[in-house]
C-alpha cells in the first residue's frame, strides 16, 4: 500500500503470500517466489482458483546517477484474466510514478 497509495485499500501477510485487496474490490493473493536487494529485483505469483499460471517480476535498473526505469513484466493464464491485469496494471502506473518521484 505504501508504493500505490489508493490503489489498493487493504494488505494482510501471512507468510510468504501477501492478499491485496484493490480499490475496485478485487481481492488478490500473491506468493512470493524471489527477491534479490542487489539485483533490486522481486518476483511472486498470483494465487488462486481462477488461476491456471501466473508469474510477475518487477526489476530497477539504474539509469545514470539520478535515474532509473522500472520493467514489470506480467503473464497469466487464462487470457481472460488478462484484461482486468491489464487495467489495474495501466491504473497504477501513474500511482508507482507519483509514489517514486514525491518519495512517497
């Protein structure tokens, strides 16, 4: 919740599956699959009956010394789901930029 404010209205942790639950009221569980801090890079994947695969990773890449880019790459099955992720992917973009530039 703390890198896409109003995106998400709820959190909970429990292990290593976090449960999101969106502003739209799509509730969400994720498993944590890799976190690298040096290669500032975090993979995990979404959990669920109407899920057949899921897999995420976002990665920083340093871009000079006071620049960086992001790459978030998504895939699931099955496509159906993939114009929900799609929106709420292109919804809180903005959010990470806002979060990110004002220090959030």
């Amino acid at each position: 919740m703390r890198s896409a404010p109003g995106a998400f209205v709820g959190c909970a942790v429990d292990g290593n599956v976090r449960t999101l639950t969106f502003a739209d009221g799509t509730v969400a569980s994720e498993r944590l699959v890799a976190r690298d801090d040096e290669a500032r890079r975090i993979v995990w994947s979404w959990v669920g009956d109407e899920v057949v695969h899921d897999n995420t990773s976002m990665q920083v890449f340093a871009l000079g010394d006071t620049r960086s880019r992001l790459v978030w790459i998504h895939d699931t099955l099955p496509d159906q789901l993939g114009d929900w992720l799609g929106t709420a992917m292109d919804q809180m973009v903005p959010v990470f930029r806002r979060a990110l530039t004002d220090g959030g």
